[in-house]
C-alpha cells in the first residue's frame, strides 16, 4: 500500500516522491478505485497515468510532453496524427496503439508514404492493432493464389508475403503496377475473387497509395495473412465485379 487520498472527486497516491492525482471525470477513475481496492497499486498508477503505458508501448522511443510529442532525441515530431493523439489522449482514452503506428509510420523511408498514410487510415477507416499494425483486405482466387498472375503467390492463413521495398513502385500515379496489394473494405466491391483474406501490415512497410479507386488501395512490400473473412463488413452486395480495367491484386 501506498500513500493515498480517495474523495468523491479525486484520487490521488504518493510513491517514491512522486505524486499521481486522477480526477472522477476520467474514463479510468472506476478501473482505479478497482485496482486500488485489489491492493494493486502498481496497476493503480500505470492506469491513473498513460503516459507511462505510452512511453513502455513505444519502448521509449516517443513521449508526450504536454502538447508535442517527441522522439527519443528530444527532437519534436510533426506528422498529421498528433493532434488526433493528443485529442483522444485528453479524453481519456487508450493512445498506446496509436503511439506505436506512429513510431512505425516514422521508421517508413518513404516521406511521401509517411505523408500520406495517416490520412489514408483515417479516411478509409483502418483498423490499427494493439501493436500498430494495419489490418487490410485482399481478394484472391478460390485456390488462394494471386488473382493478376493465379500463380505467383499462394496467400494462405499464416503466410507471410515479401519483396524488396526497390521492386515496389511508389509512384501513386501508377495505377497498376508492381507491388503486393491490399485494400479497404471499400475496394472490395470494385473487384473480383472468390475469397477475402485480412491481412496485418506495418506501417512502415507501406511503399504508396494508388491514385484510382479513390484512394482505397496500397501497395506494400510485406504482408502477413491472418485469416479468411467469410463476410466483410460494411458490405453493399455479395457479387464483385472485374473489368479488364481493373488493376488486380
């Protein structure tokens, strides 16, 4: 047990000189009182400051200092999601997974890839996983090969697919190019494919974001297969239509 004061309205508890204080409007206060009255104070501070959790989720790599967000060397960074973390971090929710897509999304060689991926995220409504991973669809043949060639690569549950980031065109100018190809929900219903796989990919292993199709589609150099997606949702109709037109993945 720590040194502690519980009121109404507050908690607050000392440890090793430092003081935590947690106000009742936030999100965590009953998670607190809970931690607290299971005699985990630990758990209790971690939760009262997620600071702490932030900089342990990037491996210290970033921090928040009030407003700004920094890198390890102190420098400040500017990028498109910050205000987005600091608005959500202020209303009390948990901005780990966003913090560690932010430190992948800085490991991108690629500026024009760092520029745009937050936006692309954000408009296409792509999920981040707790370790700030990006989660994509992609359409395959009925036998799980590559719908553009049906035999250059074989996209099974677990699979995990590669090629140099150098053989990857990061021109978004070209609309069908070379490059492994996943997509938002919203693609789907622009092509063809008897199954829809979900795959995981790193930020920073997104090379660009196509032009066509609205910006619902990138190229990458990794992928990871997690599982098949019998009905993705939202979803207007089951039929998927394919064009010559149509850049295949």
């Amino acid at each position: 047990m720590y040194p502690h004061l519980i009121t109404d309205n507050t908690v607050t508890i000392l440890k090793d000189g430092d003081t935590f204080t947690l106000t009742a409007d936030s999100p965590a206060f009953p998670q607190v009182l809970d931690l607290i009255r299971e005699n985990r104070w630990d758990d209790a501070i971690h939760a009262m400051t997620p600071r702490i959790a932030i900089e342990e989720y990037a491996d210290g790599s970033l921090r928040i200092e009030g407003d700004t967000i920094r890198n390890r060397n102190g420098d400040v960074i500017d990028h498109a999601i910050i205000p987005h973390i600091l608005s959500m971090k202020a209303k009390g929710f948990d901005v780990a997974p966003l913090m560690a897509f932010l430190d992948k999304v800085l490991r991108n060689p690629s500026m024009r890839s760092r520029n745009q991926l937050w936006r692309f995220v954000s408009t296409n409504s792509i999920a981040i996983t707790p370790e700030g991973d990006l989660l994509f669809y992609k359409k395959v043949k009925d036998d799980y090969f590559d719908v553009h060639t049906g035999k250059s690569n074989r996209y099974t549950v677990g699979s995990t697919h590669s090629m140099p980031r150098s053989q990857v065109d990061d021109d978004p100018e070209s609309t069908c190019s070379h490059g492994l190809h996943v997509c938002s929900y919203e693609y789907l219903r622009e092509f063809g494919g008897q199954r829809t796989l979900l795959c995981q990919v790193d930020p920073a292993d997104v090379v660009s974001v196509p032009i066509d199709y609205h910006n619902t589609k990138v190229r990458v150099s990794r992928l990871h297969v997690l599982r098949e997606v019998q009905n993705p949702t939202p979803f207007d109709t089951g039929v998927y239509h394919n064009t010559s037109e149509e850049c295949p993945f």
